[in-house]
C-alpha cells in the first residue's frame, strides 16, 4: 500500500515515518506544502493520511479540498487533535472518509497502519460495487435486447393454439439475492400462408452478449430469408447454415447456434422439422397420456455455424387430434438441483415428459406454467443456469 501523509513539523513525524513503512506498505511523509503538492501529481498512491493542522490549522481544510480534487477516489484518513473536535466536524461534512483522534502521548501512532488499510479496503470494495453495478446493468441491456426478438403474440391458425416462454437464467450468487443472465436463447413463429405456420427454437453456445449476438445474427437472416421457396425445412436451414458459417461474430471463439426449425401444415396436419444439434420435440396424446419422442438421435445434424455444406435432414410426422408437441432448448432439462450432480440428477426429458402428463387436464398455457414451475422446482431455489425457451402447440 503506498501512503502519502501530509503532517506538519513535529516530532511525531520520525515516529510515523517508522511506523508506516512497515509489512510492506510504503509511506511518503511531506511537512512542506509546495512538496505535498508536488507528491500529489503522482497518481498511484492507495491511501492519504493528512493531519488536520496541516500545514497550519487555517490552511488545512483548503489542503484537505485540494487533495480530494487532485486524487478523486483515494480515501482521506484525517488525524485530528482532541480539542479540535469543531474542526474536525468541518472535515467530516465535506467527506473526509475516516479519522483518528491524536492523544498527547502519541499512542495513536499505533492504529494508523489498521486505519489506512481499512480504509483502502474500503474504498476497493466500493469500487468493485461500483464496477458490478455497471457489470449488471450491461447485462440487463444484453438481455433486454435478446428479449426484444422474442415474440409477444404467437399466431393461431385453424384448430391449433401456439403458446411460447422465455426464461433467463438465474443464478444465486450470495445464498440470497438472485442475479439475472444474460444469454442465447430464441424462440419465434410466424405464418408462411394461411395453412403453414412456421415454429422454431434456438440456442447460441455461451453467454452473456457474444450469445445474443450470435442470435440476434441468426434471427435477421432468417427474417430476410424466410419467404424465399425453400422445398423443405432442410433446405432451409442448409441455406441458414452456410451463412452463418461465414459469419464472424457467430464463429467468434468456436461459436454455433443449435436449432429445431418446424413447419406444420395445417390442412393436411403434418409437421416436418429440421434438427441442428438440438433436443428433439415431444408428442404428447392427450387421449391416452402417452408421450413420445419424435425422430432419433441419427437425425440431428450438427449445431449451425460448424461446418458449411452439411446436409439436414427433413423429417415428417402427423399431428393427431387431441395432442400437443413441445419443442424446447437444453435449459428446460438441464435444471438439477444445487447438491445434485449436473448430469446424473438433472431434471431430464423423463422430468418434462412427467410435467407433461401431469399437466394434461389443464389448458395450455398453463401446461406450460406447470412444465416451467416443475423444471424450477428441482434446483431448490437455486435457480437454472441457462436461459431456457419452450414452445407448446395443441392440436384441438
């Protein structure tokens, strides 16, 4: 810790002098003013120590002013004479940050070293408060922006109801207060025509803003690319796939998108879906409480952004009557609980497809509530560690 002290001519001062360069610490003692002002040019002291009659008593509180103006952000540990109180209190109501009382016999000389540390102790954590709230307001910003391509109303088409949720992340960080994440998930629908309906779920690898962006990429070339005629799903994210393959902000640090892309006909009840790395969707039979996976781990192809010219695979299914489909990112699975282990204890697709079921009677959106509380629940207030997105369609 490097200490400047500003003291008048005393024989306190070869004392301090002692007393301060100790454990490391470096201390800089000036009694002449045009000196101490010449020390305060210098910027990298931690602490100051200034006597409160420093150079004189009349001059000290424009000394004490001109030290905060020249080192903004480094405390001032004031040392002031035990009948100088009244003086004292002037120091204190322009923010002096902490003081000492000087005893006759000079056995304040003893606290100093503990002052001055407490005090830049305090100052560092102040500042780490201080760059933690900037931290999290850039993190809100991040999100708000993710969030800002996220659907409010999903459209509903001839005898099927959509509903759709996106949840950040939320970490406990102090065994109290939950910290919100910023990260890459994704969820949108939108009508190609008057029987198809376009549903789709992505998942950007990492956090923070190069997930987002990663997203927010994905999200505008799919906007600007999605009337073209693409026979099927599959072509269409091979199209989506050798773009982003060259992009630089997706492929940043070994970056890739996973997706399900889905398209349901409406007239003749089908869905065909195109997977990038991402878990399958579930069917759920609403008749005889039956839920299945839809497709097989041979046909998910590789997340997007990894390698330009792989070929998907579109695959198809009907949609029966009384049944909903779910389609989701890792985050709604992954949930485990605080004590668990993330990949044994986790809530599983076993955990969604129990959701599901037990969720049967009630309408869909709160299906949806019920699955999201459920996925919750298992990590015991802790919070899931990544953003999760669900989309919900019921076939009436």
């Amino acid at each position: 810790m490097k200490i400047l002290v500003g003291w008048e001519s005393s024989p306190e001062t070869e004392t301090l002098e002692l007393m301060l360069n100790v454990g490391g610490h470096e201390a800089t003692l000036r009694s002449d003013l045009a000196k101490f002002n010449l020390a305060l040019q210098e910027t990298n002291w931690d602490v100051v120590l200034l006597s409160l009659s420093f150079p004189t008593l009349e001059e000290s509180l424009s000394v004490f002013e001109h030290t905060k103006t020249a080192l903004p952000g480094i405390p001032i540990v004031g040392a002031a004479k035990s009948d100088d109180i009244t003086h004292l209190i002037q120091f204190v109501s322009q923010g002096l940050h902490s003081h000492v009382i000087r005893d006759n016999d000079g056995n304040f000389i003893m606290l100093l070293i503990s002052m001055l540390e407490a005090a830049n102790k305090n100052m560092l954590a102040l500042r780490a408060q201080i760059v933690a709230e900037r931290l999290s307001e850039e993190v809100d910003s991040v999100r708000k922006l993710q969030e800002s391509v996220i659907p409010d109303d999903l459209p509903e088409t001839n005898g099927y109801k959509v509903v759709g949720r996106y949840e950040p992340s939320e970490i406990r960080v102090d065994g109290k207060n939950m910290v919100v994440m910023a990260g890459g998930d994704y969820y949108d629908s939108f009508a190609l025509d008057d029987s198809r309906l376009v549903m789709l779920v992505g998942d950007a690898s990492g956090h923070g803003v190069k997930a987002c962006m990663s997203i927010m990429t994905m999200h505008t070339l799919i906007r600007m690319i999605r009337n073209n005629r693409y026979p099927n799903t599959a072509d269409f994210v091979n199209a989506v796939n050798d773009r982003l393959c060259k992009s630089d902000i997706v492929q940043d640090e070994g970056g890739f998108i996973t997706i399900i892309y889905c398209m349901l006909d409406t007239s003749t009840n089908t869905i065909e879906w195109t997977c990038a790395g991402h878990p399958l969707p579930l069917l759920q039979n609403m008749e005889t409480n039956e839920v299945t996976i839809l497709g097989d781990e041979d046909q998910i192809g590789l997340p997007l952004a990894v390698m330009e010219g792989w070929e998907y695979e579109c695959i198809s299914a009907t949609i029966p009557p009384k049944s909903r489909l779910l389609i989701y990112t890792d985050g709604l699975e992954e949930a485990f609980p605080p004590s668990g282990d993330a990949l044994v204890d986790q809530f599983g697709v076993d955990g969604i497809t129990e959701a599901m079921q037990e969720s049967r009677e009630l309408p869909l959106n709160d299906a949806l509530e019920h699955i999201f509380q459920r996925s919750s629940a298992i990590t015991e207030g802790t919070g899931r560690h990544d953003d999760t997105s669900v989309m919900m369609i019921e076939r009436e």
